[in-house]
C-alpha cells in the first residue's frame, strides 16, 4: 500500500504559491535592502528555473531564493501596503501571482519586548500510538522552512532567532541543544540555544560571503541524557547584502582598433567583479562609459555592453593621423546599474587607434636632379624624398620605389633608406659620355603593403629624375688586345716585328696624341717606338727560351695620354714563335755502365733534342770513324726514333772508363747533327750482370761535384778541429790565472797567523827534504821576462838583473808553485808594488848567491829620488816621511 499512498500524495501536489494573499508585518521605517519577508513557492517538479517579479519595482524586488527586498528607503502608511509577487518559470514562461499585504508595526506604549516580538516556534515531529498492539500511521517529518538572517546586521546581540521546543516538555523535563559549523563545529558560537527554553540565538553579524549559509541539526533529550525526539535540520541562509564594490581586474585596459572601422567594430572587453550575491541584485553589475577622451571627431565615438562589458564603436571617423588613442572611464554598478542604490567603481581603458595604409607616399617635388660621372659605379646620384603620414617604421610608411621608364639598359637602381625612407638612385653600370650624356628617369612610390580598400595613388605618387653625365678623362685602349703575331724564332736584332697601337676614347677633349712605352718584357727583347708603337726586336728571338711557355712569348705595352688627370692602358702582345731547326739533338744520359764481356753488355740511350717537330726525330744514330777504337770496341744499333743501344763488339773489354762519341742527326731541313760524348764505366761483373769492382770503378771515375764536397768537408772539420784547441788552450790559461790568485782573508802581507796546534815531539821531525828542490831547478823560461811590469809601478828604473840559475831537468813542486805565483802577482794590477816576488830557495850546498855582501845598490840612498813612494797610498805614507822627507 505504500507505493499507491505515495502517488496518491504526488497527484495531490500543485505547484505555484501555497497562498493568494500573504500577510507580513513590517515595520514602519524601511530602509533600502532591508529583507521584508520570504515567500514560499511549491515546484512539484524541483527542476523548474523560476524567476521572480514584483509589480512594484522600484519599490520592492525579489530574490531568487523568495526574499522580498526594499528597493529604497521609505516610510509605510499606516494603510496595508499591497502588491503583487510573481512567479514564471524560465524555459516554459508559465506565470504564477500571489498578492503580498504588508502591514505596518503597531506602536506599544506599555507591553514588554517580549509581546512586541513574537517569535517563531520549531515544534518537533509527534508520534501517536492508540493501542500498543495496534500501531496508527506516523505523521511525516516536518520539513522545516530556510531561516534568513540579512547579512551585517547590528544586533543587539545576541539575537533571537526560532524556539525549539517539543510537545513532550509538558510531560517531560528536556535539554535542547544544536550541532554543526557554527554551533560546536568552526567557527563555533555563531549560533547558541538555550537548553531550557529552546530559543535559538545568533551571537554577532554574519557575513554573506564568508559563509552563506549554515546547517544546524537540533536535539532534545531529558536529563537523563536519552533521545527524545529525532533530531531536526534547520538551514540558515545568510540574507546577502549590498556591502561590496565592484571591482576591475584591472585598473587599466588596453586595446586597439584599426583606423577607419566601420560602427559596430568589437574593440575589447572590461570585466569587474561583486563579491554580493551574483544571483541578486547586489551582485549584477552593469557597465556604461562615464567619458571619453579626446571627444573628436565625436564625444560617442565607443559605447559599451552594459551586462558583457564588450566595447564597440559606434561612429565612423577614427584616423590614427588625427587622433591617435582614445582614454576611456569606465563604471561599473552593481544593483543592476541602479544609480540610487548600487555601488559604483571605475577603470579606464586605453584604445590605441592602429594605422592602416590608408596614405600613399608622395614626393615632394615633381621632378629630381642629379649628375654622374662616366664610368662610375656604386654612385649615388639622386635623393628621393617622399612624405607619408601613415605611421614611420611601419610597412604601411616604408616606401619602395621602381623605374618606370627611362633606363632600358638597367644601369640604375633605387634603393630605400631605412631611417629617412628616401630613394637612392644608384649607378650599377657604368655610363659612356661619348654615348649617352643624359637620362631622364620616371619613378613610382609605393608602400610594403597595399593600400586600404578605396585608396588611389595620387600623381604626387610618381615623379621625374634628370641625370646629366660627366665627361672625365679615360684611358686609352689597345686594339686588339691582345695582338697574337706569329713569327719564326730566330729574328735577328733590329728587325721591326710588328705596330701595336692604342685608340681614345675621350672624343670631345682636347688631346695631345698618345705615348707608348714597354711595360714588362721577360727577356728584354723588344722595343716600342714611343709615337707610332712599331715594335722592334733588340735580340734573337728564342723558342727554346725559359721565358717562353708553349710557343708563347708575352711583352705588355703601356699608353698614356696627357689629360687630366693623365691616364694610361696597357695592352699585352703575344707572340707565337715557330720552330726553325737550330738546336741539335744531344745524347741522354751522359753516363753509363756495362760489364766488361758481352753479354751483358747493352746500353739504353736517348736522344734529346729543343727543337719540336718536324725539327726532332727520328734521330739517326752513328760512331765516328776516328779514333777506329771507336767502331772496333763498340757497336750502335737504333730501336727506335728516339732511342738506340750500345754494346760491346769484342768478347772483352779491360775494365775502366771510355769516352765514346756518338754522332746524332735530327729529321729537320736542313738536319743538325751533333756529336756527344757518353762516358761508359767498364766494369767486371756478377752472374746477374752487377759491377763486382764499383769502388775502384767509382774512384777513378770520381766527379767533380764529389771531389769538391769531399774538400769542404774536410775544410770544416779542420777549421773544428782548430777551434777546439784553441778553446783548450784558453781556459787552461783562465784555470792556471784562477788558481793561484790568494783570497784576501788568506793573504798572509800586515796578518798575523796564530798557530796554535803543536806537533808531536821527536817522531814529528823526520823530514823528507827530498821535496825541497834545489833553486837550480827552476825551468829559465819560468823566470819574470824583462819589461812585464805592475801597472801601478812607476817606469823610471831599470829592472834589477838577477843572475840565471841553471835549468834542473826534472823541476819539483815547489818550482812549479813559485811560477804560478809569479805569474799571478805580476797580472795583479790591485796589489802593492811591495809585493814582488821574493825567491826562496833551499840553502844546500854551494850558493850561488855567494856573500850577502855582494848585493849592493847601484846608488847610495843619498843619491835616489824616493818622492815617487808619496803616490803608492796611505800604506807608505811612514815610508814616504822617513826617505822623502828631507834633512830632518
């Protein structure tokens, strides 16, 4: 039976308002956006899309949750204030009304706050049973209305909102409680409930667009804690309200629209946001334009979408040339655009007008001048230059220019210039006064892109150039060039060979006739007559010459004229010589090798001749009768035209190195012939037929290229071998001069020598005085030669003579020291003149020094000049005072 009492139910159901007429009480001030009251529509479908109206809008409207707004601040009559609420669904435009009374607050003098409010009671479902045996339908679960609570309100706090309360508190002693965000969940003590009396309370202002709505579940239970009732839903809907602006995102917008677009053409979109309510008013936003700037050609030039925010244009007239961009306020509104009620915000929006070609280039004159001179490439003549008010750099501003006539030879170009957009007309060919002393070009300006639909060129947009062409001094020129003359070889010196002469092109100056001079000439054969260019031969002309390449001799003669300034050419004369028999021909190679005995004994040779054919070969080849050894000993046999071999014609030939001449004939007419001599090397040899005796061969037969470099070897290595010695000897006199030379802290002159180590008695004394060499045995050479003085000496005295002892054959150790001393102190040039070397000698037997009386001075002390030893330093100043310093 339940599915047929459920559509019973479902068929009982009508959608539209549960009401005709519905009565509120409000009070008497109303303030715009106040929430007046909710009305309730029943869709039995749920899926319906309503939308609702009111007959008095600029009064009241209503949301789209049926809460009933003021539309602006007013006071009520005390009269009930009646209008109509509507209702139409969107897809099917089906219509509902429902008359809504609102009445006026009455005005209590007396009654408490608690008769003057009367709040609303939430009774939870009841249950009812007849019989405990018989169980009676239960009444279905209440489906409890949204509670709307504006958003922002001022209290007081906190705020009464519903009772809560069951039927069964009359029997029963119950605790009312609430759960969920905003109850015990976060935020939490939104919302408080008296547990005793059940009165929902709402503790400080909400805030729509933090949270809109809050779902509550309410429970009672008795002090004992245990389930009363079921626990009931209640949904409170936050009330939105106008406290937001719009706001853009972005305070400045920027877009372009193309010069000259027709009304109507999308420029861009302004988009702003409401953090209200999309749904309602507070948060629909409408879009107008607060002003424009500048306001020409027209102050509407835009207009804008007032729900998209798409702007347009709306009149024709936009140039980039006049006005260039366009500054644009924009305001958004919320409330719909309502001036009185909704919130407001700008932004502005910068329409940047975009060029289009839609001006031709044009030249500022009508005809251009400018001169060249001839011959003369990569030369700018003439500027071009244009105007354009389209904008600069763009392809709608850079001009391209283009010959329209007069230049069917193609010598001129224009160019642009990217900075000035000129036109560069440039030379690419040269120009011949002689043949053209004036161009007159015609020349057509365009732009990189076409121009916008409807545009013409202008005539301004083509124009005339005049180049006038300057005659300069040219250089003359041979013809032809190059001059090919044939002739034989073998021209004898002086001959006139041929007349080389140049032409000049410069017809309308005046000019002296041309010089001619030779340029290059290899082999200094020619000469050229410096007036009328005849060309003379100063030597034979040779074929076979190193200068000349495949019959070809060159030789370059110069031109000049005496313009100004002068200018000369050159031109090249070739000349082809044809071969004349005058070489003969020549044996190849001049040197060979056979064995002594016949076999095998043949000899490959070659003839070689300059010449070419018929000049050349076949080349006969011969012995000469004379000497008749020739012929007896060898035989000739050709085997070809150019080659022949030599052999022996006796069994043996005693080993050696023969001259043997060979008479060699060319085919020429007349022929040439020549003898040339083969040195052959006769040698014995192997079974495989290889010289066995190739030194003594080679060594009498040796060259004079090897003789010559045998020589400079050995001048070399003697020249080495010299150097060396003599390196020998010098550091062995540098080792000699470095070894005696004392080190002043050794040097034993002013010192004295503290010896303090003692020998060891007796065992001490046994002497070898062999050592000791007797002064006899010093070498003579080793004596001080007369005349080597000390540089710091005095040359005014004689040398002393000291007696020559007899040279010892065998000189000792101390001989040799006392030498090398000697030699140190004399190439001392720092030492004292006291310094002499003073020659100790081992007093044997027999000296020769005989009596000390015997060494005297050749003059008493009375007698000498000693003023000298004043300029021997501080060290004989004492010595100088006490013999220089006179009587006293």
């Amino acid at each position: 039976q339940a599915p047929i009492k459920a559509t019973c139910e479902d068929m009982l159901c009508k959608t539209g308002f549960p009401e005709d007429v519905h009565s509120a009480v409000v009070s008497r001030s109303v303030r715009g956006g106040q929430p007046l009251l909710n009305v309730r529509f029943r869709s039995c479908d749920g899926n319906k899309k309503i939308h609702f109206g009111s007959s008095e809008p600029e009064d009241f409207r209503v949301g789209e949750d049926g809460v009933v707004y003021a539309e602006r601040s007013f006071q009520l009559s005390a009269e009930p204030t009646e209008f109509v609420v509507s209702a139409q669904d969107k897809e099917t435009q089906e219509e509902w009304q429902m008359k809504v009374k609102l009445t006026p607050e009455p005005a209590f003098t007396g009654a408490s706050e608690k008769d003057q409010k009367k709040i609303e009671d939430i009774i939870f479902p009841w249950q009812q049973y007849k019989h405990s045996s018989h169980l009676k339908r239960q009444k279905r679960d209440w489906v409890i209305p949204p509670i709307n609570l504006p958003e922002n309100s001022r209290g007081p706090f906190p705020q009464e909102l519903v009772r809560i309360r069951s039927d069964r508190d009359k029997s029963l002693s119950l605790r009312y409680s609430v759960t969920g965000p905003g109850a015990d969940q976060p935020p939490t003590g939104i919302f408080i409930i008296n547990p005793i009396s059940g009165q929902l309370s709402v503790t400080k202002p909400l805030d729509r667009e933090q949270i809109a709505s809050f779902h509550l579940r309410a429970h009672a239970v008795d002090v004992n804690g245990n389930q009363v009732e079921n626990p009931i839903d209640i949904v409170i809907n936050v009330i939105d309200m106008n406290d937001n602006r719009p706001e853009f995102l972005h305070q400045v917008w920027n877009g372009t629209v193309p010069e000259g677009s027709k009304p109507g053409t999308y420029v861009m979109t302004v988009t702003a946001i409401d953090a209200d309510d999309p749904n309602a008013q507070n948060g629909m936003l409408r879009y107008r334009i607060l002003s424009q700037a500048p306001s020409s050609p027209s102050p509407n030039m835009f207009t804008i979408n007032n729900e998209t925010g798409d702007i347009i244009t709306v009149a024709a007239g936009l140039d980039r040339e006049k006005v260039q961009q366009y500054t644009l306020i924009i305001q958004a509104t919320d409330m719909e655009g309502n001036p009185t009620y909704g919130l407001s915000n700008t932004a502005t929006a910068v329409i940047t007008v975009t060029d289009v070609n839609d001006n031709p280039p044009e030249f500022t004159a009508m005809t251009f001048y400018g001169e060249v001179p001839e011959n003369r490439v990569d030369v700018i003549v003439a500027n071009l230059t244009v105007t354009d008010k389209d904008q600069p750099h763009t392809p709608a501003w850079n001009a391209m220019y283009r010959m329209t006539g007069g230049d069917p030879t193609g010598r001129f170009t224009i160019l642009t210039d990217p900075n000035s957009n000129d036109g560069l007309v440039t030379v690419v060919k040269p120009i011949d006064f002689e043949t053209n002393r004036m161009f007159v070009l015609t020349v057509a300006a365009e732009n990189q892109v076409p121009l916008a639909k409807g545009i013409q060129h202008p005539p301004q947009s083509t124009a005339t150039v005049s180049i006038t062409v300057i005659d300069v001094n040219e250089s003359p020129y041979f013809v032809p060039n190059p001059k090919l003359v044939r002739q034989e070889e073998g021209l004898l010196a002086g001959s006139m060979l041929t007349t080389f002469t140049a032409q000049d092109p410069d017809r309308y100056m005046q000019q002296t006739s041309l010089r001619y001079s030779k340029l290059s000439d290899p082999a200094n054969w020619l000469k050229i007559d410096p007036v009328n260019g005849q060309i003379t031969t100063t030597a034979v002309l040779d074929r076979e010459s190193i200068y000349v390449q495949n019959n070809m001799y060159n030789a370059t003669f110069l031109a000049s004229d005496n313009g100004i300034p002068p200018m000369s050419g050159t031109g090249t004369l070739q000349i082809y010589l044809l071969d004349i028999n005058d070489n003969a021909p020549q044996v190849n190679p001049k040197e060979a090798t056979t064995c002594e005995t016949l076999q095998p004994n043949a000899i490959n040779i070659t003839a070689v001749d300059p010449d070419i054919d018929p000049n050349a070969g076949p080349f006969a080849f011969e012995l000469p009768d004379s000497p008749p050894s020739i012929k007896r000993n060898w035989t000739i046999v050709r085997i070809s035209g150019d080659h022949a071999q030599l052999s022996l014609r006796i069994r043996f030939l005693e080993a050696g190195i023969y001259d043997v001449p060979i008479v060699i004939t060319d085919s020429g007419n007349p022929h040439a012939s020549s003898t040339s001599v083969l040195k052959v090397k006769v040698c014995q040899c192997d079974i495989n037929g290889d010289c066995t005796d190739v030194d003594r061969i080679v060594g009498a037969g040796l060259g004079t290229g090897a003789i010559i470099a045998i020589l400079l070897c050995i001048i070399i290595l003697l020249i080495l071998v010299l150097m060396f010695v003599v390196w020998m000897k010098r550091r062995d006199k540098e080792r000699q001069a470095k070894q005696l030379l004392i080190d002043p802290e050794d040097d034993v002159r002013d010192n004295i020598l503290k010896y303090d180590e003692e020998g060891g008695g007796e065992e001490d004394q046994d002497y070898d005085l062999s050592q000791l060499q007797q002064p006899d045995t010093v070498e003579p050479d080793a004596i001080k030669p007369v005349g080597i003085r000390r540089l710091d000496e005095r040359p005014i005295h004689a040398e002393p003579q000291y007696p020559v002892r007899s040279a010892a054959p065998h000189p000792g150790d101390i001989g040799d020291f006392i030498n090398e001393g000697l030699k140190a102190a004399d190439n001392d040039p720092t030492a004292p003149p006291y310094d002499s070397l003073l020659v100790f000698d081992y007093e044997g037997s027999g000296s020769t020094a005989g009596s000390l009386s015997s060494l005297n001075s050749s003059s008493s002390g009375g007698e000498q000049d000693y003023d000298y030893l004043n300029d021997w330093g501080p060290r004989f100043k004492k010595l100088a005072d006490m013999y220089g310093g006179g009587d006293d």
